[in-house]
C-alpha cells in the first residue's frame, strides 16, 4: 500500500463511504480505485485528486496535505544516477535489493537522514 491508498483508506473510513460509492462518484471503477489504495497504480492524476477532495468537501489544508502524500506514493521508483560517482549508483543498487527487509527502524533513521541533507 502506498501512503496515499492508506490515506485514502483512512477518508473512505472517517466518512462511511465504500469504494463502490467512491468510485461511481468520481468516475472510475471500483476495481481502479482498489488498485490505486492497494499502491498496484501509480500515483493519481491531478485531475482524479480534484474529484476526491470535490467529493468529500475537503478544506484546502486537508487537500494540500492529500496532494503531498499523493505526490509521494509513486510504488515503482527510478533512480537515475547517471553521471554520479560509482558510489551513488552503488549505493541505489544496495537499496534496491535490500529494501523490502528493511526494518520500520532503519527505514525510519534513513528517511530521517535524507531530511537533514
């Protein structure tokens, strides 16, 4: 799942709404809209974000934060580090293979690293 189908989730949940109703308000399948929480589609349109927030009335505050968390909840990253020192490429390679048995610690003190750089 990716944050943005978690938030979503989360929405749906606070406000009683299936993804059946959600999906037939905004315009897509149920199948699509299962996909987008479950981080098997990649991040949703600008568009689709505008008839979300339509939907469930969200303040700006509220759909700026939606927007963020959409914006970084692409499932299929690509690290380009053409150019770069061998490290960097390196260094992307060992993530890659490594981060799905990251513990939520170590993910955790790495996203806190990034943020101070």
């Amino acid at each position: 799942m990716t944050p943005f189908g978690e938030a979503l989730r989360q929405l749906r949940a606070k406000k009683g709404v299936t993804q059946r109703q959600l999906a037939e308000a905004i315009g897509v399948t149920p199948a699509y809209l299962s996909a987008l929480e479950h981080g098997k589609r990649g991040r949703p349109t600008f568009e689709l974000l505008q008839r979300i927030t339509g939907y469930f009335n969200i303040i700006w505050d509220e759909a700026e934060e939606l927007f963020r968390v959409a914006e970084a909840s692409r499932p299929k990253v690509v690290l380009d580090t053409t150019g770069l020192a061998p490290a960097y490429t390196a260094f992307a390679n060992a993530l890659a293979a490594r981060i799905r048995s990251l513990p939520p610690d170590v993910l955790e003190e790495m996203r806190r690293l990034l943020q101070k750089a």
